[in-house]
C-alpha cells in the first residue's frame, strides 16, 4: 500500500470522570470528517495545547526549587523518559497539570535501566517521597513488589500505580488494600480491536503483531487479545480469511534490537503488510524494518504517527488524562474515591481509540470508526479481556500463528 502521511495534528484523547458512582458526561467527542491520504510533507513537530495556545511539549522535564523538595514526582518504568510511548504519555500528563497548578515535579529512573531490580525501584520512590513528595506516579507493571514496600514505609504519601494493580499488606485472607495506592488500568482489548478491525477493513489481510515484556505483560497481552477479535470479527464481515503472525520474542527489554527488526524483516518480506508493536521503544525496531521493506506499522499508547511515515495509526490509551485525573483526586481532598481500588478505563470513558485525524486508512472511514467506537461505548460490541484465550483455536476466519 502506498505511504502517506496526513497534515493534520494527533486527536487528543480526553475524558471525565465521575466519583462515588455520579457519573460525568466525557467532554470530548470524535471526529466528523473523513482524512484521506495525502501526498505531503510530513509534519516535525506536534504541540500539545490546551484553549490558551500554551505549548505543553515546552514544558520543561527538569526544574530546580530553591528548598530542594518536589510535590509531584515520576518513577519511570524501564527505558527511556521520552520514549515516545509509555513513559513519555504518563510524563506529559503530569507535567501538563504539574504546569496548570503551580506545582514542582521531578522524575526519577530507576538505577540500572532494563536490568532494574525491585530494590532500584524502591530507591527510586524512596528518593522521591523524601524529596517531598505528596504524589508519586509510578508507571508500569514491574513497580508492584516496589511499590508494597514504598506505600507501607511512607503511608502519608498517596502512590499513583498506572498500567497496576490493587497493592495489599497481609496475606491470605487478611490481606487489605494499600490506601494510599490508587491503581489504574486500561481496557487495552478495546484499543487493540479498533486497530485490528480498522485494519482488515482498510483491505489489510496478513497483519503481524509483535509485543514487549516476553508475554508476561498484562496491557501488551490484553492489546495484542484485543486485536486478534478485531481482526476476526472484521473478517467475518468481509466474509474473507486472514492471518496474524503473532511473536513476544525480542521483546522482553522492551528495547529496540537488531534481531527484532530483522526478524519483522523476514515478515514483511514474506508478505505480512502490517504489523502492530506493542512495546514502547521497540517500535523503532519496526519502524526501521518496515521503511526497508514497504510495509506498514500500527503504533502503541501514544499516537506514533510523528515518529515513522511507515506508521497507519495507533492503538491508543489516555495515559495524560488518566494521570491528570488522579492528581486532581489528590489535589481535590477526593482520594478516597481511588485509594485502595482499581479504576480501569476504557471506551466508555473515551480513555482508549484510534487517532482518525493523522491515520493513513483509505477504505475504512472515519464515520465508519465512529458508528464502531459509538457501539463500543454503548456496550454493544463487546472485547474480551482474557487473553489466555489468544490461541489459534479460539478463531475461524483469522489464521493466528504464533513464532
């Protein structure tokens, strides 16, 4: 399929929330008109600006105060800060309501990068909350044994655990919750079956899906569940058999690799046309394979359309506004309505979907994508969530192998 690539900004996902079951009306709607591709220039930059025209990727990622102590702080997960993925979207959103209060923010990276033991995690939240910290966002899955250890040494300071779980003290039957963890997951199914429906819909019938964390990781498990239903339910519309070529290997590090780019190499030569990575800076392995071979990409988390022309869209998620939605809890006396629970959001919340406005798709329409993420919303299109079930058996028109 010919490359182009799209004038117009990233669509910004955003969203309301209700507490104590009152239910808000998001403050966001999709998009109305249709963008096609187009021969172009690809556009460098991307702001991120609210109504004021204030430019929140200018925001700087350092700042200095003069008693030394930081309100708000960030404890990375693996790789880099600006990755352009993960930790980059959960940063954005705190800086941006760090930026609209008044607050100081620091981040801090665990020591030893992707090799980050749970006691390089706890250092790192341990230096952030004795620096001052009311609030510490903590990003990925891999924090949880950490983060037990943290919540219960500093019980004063309310801990933010995106992409986690519920973190308890005891065990058995007499474990509780922590309080003052407030946990957040996405409905990443959702996001991933927008992507794989849009895709085969596009015409796209030998897709690939490479993810991070080795097959351990929970969001890139539910993404990559959620877009084999997608891919299965838009073939059997279209009445036409598919296949997904589906590996974890190379992903464990989430980092970018030589064998990762040559083995979607060898995909794409042998005729994959697009694959979806999940894995943060894995996907400059992916960008880099798919340049060399004419193939396509579906980005991750963030709207990655900036980073590759080979990119078609994203599967999205709203790390900035989930993040800013918890510090308004903490900055708003309302943490009772989070600590010790698990939020998960998704299409109902508007916090999960495809970014129509820089997409590459010339088949499947943007009032097309509304009518299905409208159905999702409303509940009437329904992703499952166990991804223990993502085996080649589990379909009927999608030919899943898995290498």
């Amino acid at each position: 399929m010919k490359k182009i690539i799209a004038l117009l900004l990233a669509a910004t996902l955003l969203f309301a929330f209700a507490a104590c079951g009152k239910k808000e009306e998001p403050t966001t709607s999709q998009p109305q008109s249709t963008t096609k591709k187009q021969q172009t220039t690809q556009t460098t930059t991307k702001k991120e600006e609210d109504k004021s025209g204030i430019d929140y990727s200018k925001i700087p990622d350092t700042m200095s105060t003069e008693d030394g102590k930081y309100e708000i702080a960030f404890v990375t997960d693996i790789g880099q800060l600006l990755d352009k993925s993960f930790n980059q979207g959960t940063w954005e959103g705190l800086k941006k309501y760090a930026y609209d209060n008044g607050k100081s923010y620091k981040y801090y990276q665990p020591a030893n990068g992707n090799q980050a033991t749970d006691t390089d995690r706890y250092n790192a939240m341990k230096a952030a909350a004795d620096a001052g910290a009311k609030a510490v966002i903590c990003a990925g899955y891999l924090q949880g044994e950490a983060l037990r250890r943290a919540a219960k040494e500093y019980p004063d300071v309310n801990f933010i655990f995106i992409d986690g779980s519920i973190i308890e003290e005891g065990e058995g039957e007499d474990s509780e919750p922590l309080d003052n963890v407030a946990a957040i997951d996405y409905n990443e199914e959702q996001s991933g079956f927008l992507a794989g429906y849009a895709a085969v819909m596009d015409g796209y019938t030998r897709l690939g899906f490479t993810g991070g964390g080795a097959g351990t990781n929970p969001s890139c498990n539910r993404f990559a569940y959620g877009y084999a239903q997608g891919i299965e339910q838009a073939a059997k519309k279209l009445d036409k058999e598919v296949e997904l070529t589906l590996s974890w290997e190379y992903g464990a590090s989430f980092s970018p690799s030589a064998e990762l780019q040559t083995m979607l190499g060898g995909w794409y030569a042998k005729g994959t046309e697009v694959v979806f990575c999940c894995g943060g800076p894995m996907c400059q392995s992916a960008f880099a394979a798919a340049s060399a071979n004419d193939g396509e990409v579906i980005g991750c988390d963030v709207d990655q359309s900036q980073e590759s022309d080979t990119v078609i869209t994203s599967a999205l998620k709203g790390l900035r506004e989930s993040v800013e939605f918890t510090l308004k809890k903490v900055y708003d006396d309302k943490w009772t309505d989070i600590g010790g629970k698990l939020t998960t959001l998704g299409a109902k919340e508007n916090a999960v979907g495809l970014p129509t406005d820089t997409w590459q798709m010339e088949s499947f329409t943007v009032e097309d994508y509304n009518k299905l993420f409208t159905a999702m919303k409303n509940g009437e299109i329904a992703v499952d969530r166990d991804y223990e079930k993502l085996k080649p058996e589990s379909f009927e028109k999608l030919k899943l192998v898995v290498v």
